[in-house]
C-alpha cells in the first residue's frame, strides 16, 4: 500500500474534464440550493461541452 501514500515530485492530482462542466447553483444570498435528497443543484459552466484541448484555455 505504499504506493498510494506517495507525496512530492511526480505527483497529480486532477479531476475529470466533466467537473469543470457544472457547478453548485447559489441562490440570491449566496448559498448553495439543494434538491430533495439534500444533494446541490448543479448548473452548466461556460466550460460545458468543452474537450480537454480547451478547457483549460485562459
């Protein structure tokens, strides 16, 4: 299990490209809606449907 503990040089910690793709909808006071199950209500990003060659375009 030694391999999973490894920190420093060579490490990355990414997340999917999808991730980028939502984000939790706030509502007029700044707080995060939530739905029925307690779960946030996401919304789409301008980033939405974007590949991986311009996502991470400034």
């Amino acid at each position: 299990m030694a391999q999973f503990e490894r920190r420093g040089v060579g490490r990355r910690d990414v997340a999917h490209i999808e991730d980028r793709w939502y984000r939790p909808t706030q509502d007029e006071f700044g707080k995060v809606v939530v739905n029925g199950r307690g779960k946030p209500v996401m919304e789409r990003t301008e980033r939405y449907g974007k590949g991986i060659g311009t996502a991470f375009a400034t």
